[in-house]
C-alpha cells in the first residue's frame, strides 16, 4: 500500500491552499456540532513514522474544533525494561493492564471526537517485536543491543511464515474497530508516510535542536537505519488492517499542505456521510428504554399485585411468546470454540446439601488456603477476576462475602453493575468495564457483569435485537483479551430453584432486617422467568469457551454454593502458581 503515496507531487500556492483550507475547517467546525447533537462519535487514530510530523496534523486540526467535545490521547512506547523485570511475566502476566484497556479509558462518549496520537497497532507491534521475537536482554535496567533486536524481528516478520503471528497480534485491534463501528462511531485511521531521507532530515534537525532534542531519543535515531524493514512490516501491518469498516487513509507526510487538506476532507466525508445515514428506529427505541431505566422512569402497564386471572394469564403468555421470539434471533453459533460440554439449566442439581458442622471445617480451610494463595498471588502480579451471574436471591452477594473474607481488603475490588449512567450509555456496553478492571496482583469481583447486555437488556428491551445478538462475541473478545493479558478469570452462575427463590423473597418480605434487599425489579423477574431461562441458556451455549468456561454454583443450599466457589477458586490459583 504504502507504494501509492506519490511524492513527487508539485506544492500547493499558499493562497490556493489558504482558501481550501479555511472552506473545509469551516464545514468540519458545523460537523462536529452536529455530530454532538445527533451523538455520532468520532475517533481518529494517527499512525505513521517517527518525526513523520504526527503530532503537528493533530494539532492543526485541534486549533479549530470545539475542545469540549475533543481529546488527544498519546500512546507511550512499549517499555521494554519493565516488561522484563515484571514479576508476572513468569506466570504468563503481560503487564498490570490489558493492553487495550488504555485505548478504552481514552475513549470519548458519542458525541465527542478522540484523537489517537499513535494507538493499537503501535501497541500491537512494539508488544510482539519485544516478545515474540528472541529475547530481550537486560542488564543493570538496560536493554542490550535494543537496534539489533529490534531490526532482526522486524526483518524476520517480513518473511512469510511470520506474516500470521503479525497478523495474531493485531486481533485485538481489529476487534476494537469493530466493536465501535458497530456501536455508531466512526473510525477514521491514517498513516502519515515519509521517505527515508526525509525522516533522517526531521529526525536530525529535531535532536539537534535544544528545545525539541527531548523529543528524539537514542532509539528514535536508530530507527533510521531500520526503515527498509520496518517498511516491509508498516506494509503488511496496512494491508491486514485495512477493513471496510475501518479503513486506512495513506498521508504524504513531506508535503504539509496537501497533508493538512486531505486529513481534513477525509473527516468532514466521514462525519457527514454518518451525519446522514439512515436512523434505526429499533436502536433509537432501545436507547429511549434504557435513558428512562437509567433514569428509574420506566413504568409497568400490569400492576405486580392484585391481579386477576386474566391479569396473570396475559403476563404468562407475553413472557412465552417474548421467550421464543427472542430465542429465534439468537445467534446459531460463535465465531469461538465452544467446550464440548455446555452447562444448562435443566441439568442442575437442586438436592446438593453441605452438612452445617462439615461446611464450618471446609469454609475455614478454603478460605484459609485462599488468604495463603492471595499473597503468593500479588507478589506473583497474577491478576484474578471473578465474576457472579444468577438469579435474583440465589446467593451471589453471600459467596462474594465469604470470598471477599479471606483476602486482604486492600488487595480486592467489589464492582457492582447497577443500571448504566448516562456516561456509560454514552460509550460501548464493554466501556463500563473496560475501565473497570482490578490490577495485576489484585482482585476483581463482579456482582453482576458484562452479560447484562445478553440477559437483562435482552429481556427487556434495552438493547435491539441486533445488539444483544453481537453482544456475545464481543463479550468473548473481551474475555480473550482479560487471559491473554494473563488473568485468571472464572464465571460462575449462581443458580437456585423457582420453589427455593419464592421462600427466599417471602423471607425477605417478612424480615424487617431484610426487606431492602427484596424490590418490585426481583417480582418481575419472576414473571419473566422464560425469557430469562432462555437469554441464560443462549448465553451458556454461545459464551463458554475453553478459556472462560461457566461454572454452576448449585446454590439451593447457600452452604454447599460458598464452598464450591472457594475451592474453585483455590484449583484455579494452584494450577497458575504451582502448576497442580
């Protein structure tokens, strides 16, 4: 790709450009206003040489658009030192976050414009040069012979038997793009090219500049001398990235002017042909349900009490038809392996019991055991992320209390996934979450998660058809991500009987001590319990895969849940640490 910039065009005349600069600026200020009004979010990303002149594209585009609704995010570079020296890496730990996590967190709401100076293919490919190519050695805090390093994993990606493991470390990325296409933003990605001469030209002048020699460090300067093959590897990175949905608009980062003009067309097409896309008015429906649920305005057309029979017979067959309906717009398969045996909800065992005397000795040993294995893991850097679905009273906030009791309270974090806020509305349903994430060393766990969009905004309608049904790919992209950054992370499905849960809210109700924790929300849970057995059961057989399989927590005694979830837990940390 990269061979189609052509330099050997003449400059533009000042005024000329002035001219079509100043008309195009002026379109792409009235743009970005409406964009804000209508919520379509735009990201930028800048990709490209060092001293290609990245910074100062940015920059000229920002001096002209509002700065309420813009933000720049700069990628630092791939630290080498420190990624050697992790303790985690031993244990297959890449760092104390998911390298996509700062990509996430730097996301603007729709409505905004976030400008990426460098992102996740720089990420991608410094992590895979200084990883998955030789070894990095460091003595005293320095990397030896980093120019070496690098240019013979360069040279080496070039060839054809590594064009798949470049391609592997860009997944993350083209899930990223894809994701946020599907969610209404616009991605717009260029890459500012320069020839060699021309770098080695910037470069210098700038490192010997005092006032900018900062900005141009040692392996800065030996990229030079590495511009065949990096070339080699931009051209292959360009042409396995260049999706329809995202694609990559080539920048001849020598001329200025014409650089300037093209960036700035690009973003105004882009911005008004999203401005004029055809509205869906199931997505529009669904976003008006979930602002009025986040709101607490949502209203009941059947009351929870005082029914007739009649009543009670319309809500039965709303919730059979609803169930069915829902179930055929289900996905067929997923894109991910699946383990050969799913878990289902038919198969649950509801006559597990665990004796009172034998779960006092067995709740003390596991949690006594998991206090151990907890220190072991934060000087290990292994993150664990745990996380509780299931049903309304079934006893995810118990287990996560006895698992919560062994650790020290510095070391965990409780999330809870009450209904979104405006904010988290604004972004991808993942966003919540993606900046929500314990670090290496530490505990996460979520009461509630990431599976409200394929259960409860299934069920009622917070999300369309269309979003929940992708909802489960990009909820396993998700989880990929989390264990290949090295975590450990388990799912566990809460699960009690319908005869068992209707005891508990009685209990609830007739318990002073107790009544906060029962609410019309858990009533009419109850009325759409085959809505929710089916969203589970679709959720069971499109999301276990073998790196996050689902665990039942048999839970219609609380006892035998608790213990099971410990010694889960404990396996799961054994097998990371020890390898038992």
């Amino acid at each position: 790709m990269l061979e189609t910039v052509d330099f050997s065009e003449e400059p533009l005349p000042k005024e000329e450009y002035k001219a079509r600069r100043d008309a195009l600026t002026e379109r792409l200020v009235v743009l970005q206003q409406e964009a804000r009004a209508a919520g379509v979010g735009l990201v930028v990303l800048f990709e490209g040489w060092n001293g290609a002149g990245k910074g100062s594209r940015i920059s000229d585009l920002m001096y002209n658009l509002d700065a309420r609704a813009t933000s720049v995010y700069v990628t630092e570079n791939f630290n080498a030192v420190d990624a050697a020296s992790f303790p985690g890496a031993e244990h297959g730990v890449g760092g104390f976050y998911p390298m996509m996590q700062q990509f996430w967190k730097a996301l603007g709401g729709r409505g905004t414009i976030t400008f990426y100076d460098r992102g996740w293919y720089t990420s991608a490919v410094q992590r895979m040069l200084y990883t998955q190519f030789g070894e990095v050695r460091i003595k005293n805090g320095k990397v030896l012979h980093p120019r070496a390093t690098v240019a013979r994993a360069v040279h080496e990606a070039a060839e054809e038997r590594h064009i798949d493991a470049l391609r592997g470390a860009l997944t993350s990325s083209a899930d990223f793009e894809k994701q946020l296409t599907d969610d209404g933003y616009v991605v717009v990605k260029f890459f500012v090219h320069v020839t060699k001469e021309a770098q080695r030209k910037r470069l210098t002048r700038l490192r010997r500049d005092p006032a900018t020699a900062w900005r141009v460090s040692d392996g800065k300067m030996a990229t030079i001398g590495e511009y065949e093959e990096a070339y080699r590897l931009y051209d292959n990175l360009l042409e396995g990235s260049d999706f329809s949905y995202a694609s990559w608009h080539l920048i001849n980062g020598e001329d200025k002017r014409r650089a300037n003009l093209k960036i700035t067309e690009t973003l105004v097409d882009a911005l008004d042909k999203a401005l004029h896309a055809k509205k869906d008015p199931a997505a529009l429906a669904a976003a008006a349900k979930a602002q009025a649920n986040s709101a607490g305005t949502a209203e009941e057309e059947i009351p929870l009490e005082g029914r007739s029979p009649e009543q009670q017979q319309i809500v039965a067959e709303r919730a059979a038809a609803q169930a069915a309906m829902q179930a055929a717009h289900a996905p067929r398969a997923s894109r991910f392996r699946i383990v050969d045996r799913v878990p289902s909800l038919d198969e649950v065992d509801h006559g597990l019991v665990l004796d009172p005397d034998e779960y006092k000795d067995r709740l003390k040993k596991q949690q006594k055991r998991l206090n151990k294995l907890e220190m072991e893991m934060y000087q290990a850097r292994v993150p664990l992320v745990l996380m509780f679905e299931g049903w309304d009273a079934a006893g995810k906030g118990g287990a996560i209390k006895r698992v919560a009791q062994a650790l020290d309270a510095r070391a965990y974090t409780i999330f809870p996934s009450p209904a979104p806020t405006k904010p988290e509305l604004a972004h991808p349903h993942l966003w919540r979450y993606w900046t929500r994430l314990p670090k290496a060393g530490h505990v996460g766990i979520y009461d509630r998660s990431w599976y409200g969009r394929v259960l409860v905004e299934r069920v009622e309608g917070f999300a369309t058809d269309a979003q929940w049904a992708r909802a489960y790919d990009e909820i396993n992209e998700f989880e990929q991500e989390l264990v290949r950054w090295g975590a450990v992370l388990l799912k566990f499905w809460v699960d009690v009987s319908q005869d068992e849960q209707l005891a508990r809210f009685r209990a609830r109700q007739e318990d002073p001590a107790k009544q906060w924790k029962i609410t019309d929300e858990d009533w009419r849970n109850r009325d759409k319990y085959p809505q929710y057995k089916s969203a589970v059961e679709d959720m069971f057989r499109l999301t276990s895969t073998p790196f996050a399989p689902w665990i039942v927590l048999e839970s219609d005694d609380k006892r035998f849940a608790r213990v099971k979830a410990l010694e889960v837990i404990n396996d799961a940390l054994e097998v990371r640490l020890h390898g038992e």
